[in-house]
C-alpha cells in the first residue's frame, strides 16, 4: 500500500470535494498529523479516510480534526479555495486544538457559500486579526461556534507595526502609575455622533442591554454586535488614535494590542436607571474609557486603593491596567456617555513580557472580576 505524495505548490484549484481534501492534507501538515489513517492512500476509498464522515458519496458533511498536530495558514488562497469547495455539503468542521495560523476567513460566516454549516470550531489554535462582523450577522446562525483560545478580535487590529503619530495627542497627565489621560482624544463632534448612533439603534433594537457583563453588569451596547456605521466608526478612531496611544504609553508594539471587548455605556440619574457601577477589576491587561459628554454632575472613576477619583472632560480618553480595582462614580443629575474598551496585550517579545508582569504586578487589585 502506497500514500500519495503532494507536494503545496503541485496543487492547482479544487475541482471536486476530492481535490480539496488533498489540499486540506497537503497545506496544513497532514504528513505529520496525530491521526491520518488512510488518507491518501491509494486502495482505501475516500469515506474510510479517519476524521471524515460523508453523506451522499463523496460528500463531506463532517470534518473532525482537532488535536491532531494541524499546522499552516487557515487563510492561504489555495486552503480557502478547498473549504469553499467543500462549502456545499459541510454541516460541521471541528480543527480546535492545533497549531493552525493567519486570520479565519470571512467567506465561512457566508450562508450562501456555506449553507449547511452549523458547527465552526476553530478554538484554541495560533489564528489573529480581525474577526470579520459578518461571524455575529450569519443569515443563518451557528448551532456553535468557538473562536476562544486564539488572538482573533472583532475590531480592528495591527496586523504590523505602522508610523502612525500620536504627537496630536500628547501630552498625556498620569495621576498614577499606569494611569493615564489623554485630554484631547477625540472631538466633541466625533463623540456627538457615537452618542446618536447608539441611540438610534438602541431605539430600534429593543433598547439597551443590561445583562452582558456577568459579575458587574452595565447598561451598554456591544459595539461589534451593532456593526454598521457605529462599528466603523469605533474601528476608525482605534485605528487612528486609541491603539498608536495606548502603545505609546505603555511601550507596546502596536501588533501585541487586541480589542477583546467595546461598548458604549450609559449611566443616569433618572428613577430606575444605572447611576453607578460597583468595585471590580476589568478582565484585561488594559483598559480605557472615553468620555462621550458633558452636562452631567458625578460620574467618573475611583481607583479604589489609592484613593483617587478621575473624571476626565468630554472627548478624553482614561487609559489604565485593568487588574487595578477601580469603580463608576454615581451620576447624581443627568446622562453620562462613555466608550469603554478591554484591552489584551499579546506580548511578542521577552522585553514585553517582562513589562507586561511589571504593570500587573504594580497595579495593585482585589475583587471580582468584570467579564
């Protein structure tokens, strides 16, 4: 009995579901996978090929592969290419737990390409960049869908490192250590527009969510979930201010910078309404809030242990270690807007490494945590 050899660059298009099998094999390390029995060899039919399970003949519905040593880019052209092919037929694709790289292509949240998928678990592997929003607006939503375990966020990241000035920016004041303030980060306008944006779609949405933090949970709404123009806008100002600050004042490679979370909050002193949120640690290695208006009296926020109250004008920008316990001021008249964002810092050097268990360490914390 003889395998098949393949080698990448002899791959040409997959004409039949066949073809993208062997590409599948060939791109991601199928010499050296944990489990591999018959695959490509020549007397064994297709369907006896271990991982696989086929409806119709040669038709993939099932392709189980997780914990069986994959490697190689997810989104090679040519890797693409045989899962789209595969597309028609494909109910579950399980590759969690390998050592798989590059960004997870958006065409596998499209309903048209892949009508029959309902199971996408990619959890756990060396995938970053953006998650594309179309994952969250699927015509037709996953049954499951896992992305943990990897470097992949919904909004806008660094995929190398850019020039991009912050000189606009500065100076920043910091009342503590690994406390920061940028007093001019966006415009009031800009903030303005946010401002409107989510209430327009708070309005037409079945109003604000109050249930996504577990611990402290927050009157808000999760940016990447409302998509669109307010989306744009979000990874806009993060592309142009937000992340080039936040890796100038903790001395960052802009590429070790991920947004694991962002949301517009609202608190009020109205009857029945969020005035306030309790002490808690942020579930980040950074995090930043950015004050959206004026014409409120209180809010802010207490960073619990040194006893200190920071409460930044309309437009600026709080930047601080989320292991440090801090807390929301009450609003005691009027409506305070703010956009809030959890930070993960991907260290990509032992130097950053070594900074990042610093700011932890400095950054004293006790208390549940906000996630």
């Amino acid at each position: 009995t003889k395998k098949r050899k393949l080698s990448i660059s002899s791959l040409s298009p997959p004409q039949t579901q066949m073809d993208a099998l062997k590409i599948v094999y060939a791109s991601l390390g199928g010499p050296e996978w944990t489990r591999q029995n018959n695959w490509l060899f020549n007397d064994h039919d297709s369907c006896e090929w271990q991982g696989i399970t086929f409806i119709k003949g040669d038709n993939v519905k099932v392709l189980e592969l997780s914990q069986n040593n994959l490697r190689g880019r997810l989104d090679e052209p040519i890797v693409v290419d045989a899962f789209v092919k595969l597309g028609s037929s494909l109910e579950q694709l399980w590759i969690s737990e390998n050592a798989i790289t590059g960004t997870l292509p958006p065409v596998f949240a499209d309903s048209q390409v892949f009508p029959r998928l309902t199971i996408l678990d990619v959890g756990s592997n060396q995938l970053r960049g953006s998650l594309h929003p179309a994952f969250s607006k699927r015509a037709t939503p996953f049954n499951y869908l896992d992305t943990s375990g990897n470097q992949l966020t919904s909004y806008f990241r660094y995929t190398e490192e850019s020039s991009n000035s912050v000189d606009h920016l500065l100076p920043t004041n910091s009342p503590l250590p690994h406390v920061h303030v940028a007093p001019s980060l966006l415009t009031k306008k800009q903030c303005t527009h946010l401002i409107n944006l989510a209430i327009q779609y708070a309005e037409s949405n079945g109003g604000w969510m109050m249930d996504r933090h577990k611990a402290y949970k927050t009157t808000d709404l999760d940016m990447a979930q409302c998509g669109g123009e307010i989306l744009d806008a979000c990874n806009d100002h993060l592309r142009t201010s937000i992340l080039p600050l936040l890796a100038n004042l903790f001395q960052f490679p802009l590429v070790d910078l991920a947004i694991e979370d962002l949301f517009l909050a609202k608190y009020s002193s109205a009857k029945g309404e969020q005035r306030m949120l309790s002490k808690h640690t942020d579930d980040s290695e950074l995090s930043f809030v950015i004050t959206l208006n004026d014409g409120f009296k209180g809010g802010g926020t207490a960073f619990i242990d040194d006893d200190n109250i920071v409460a930044p004008n309309c437009g600026a920008g709080l930047f601080f270690c989320g292991h440090r316990l801090h807390s929301g001021m009450e609003v005691v008249e009027g409506e305070r807007y703010i956009l809030a964002g959890f930070v993960r810092v991907y260290p990509s050097t032992p130097e950053g490494v070594a900074r990042l268990d610093c700011i932890l360490k400095e950054s004293k914390g006790s208390g549940e945590t906000d996630a």
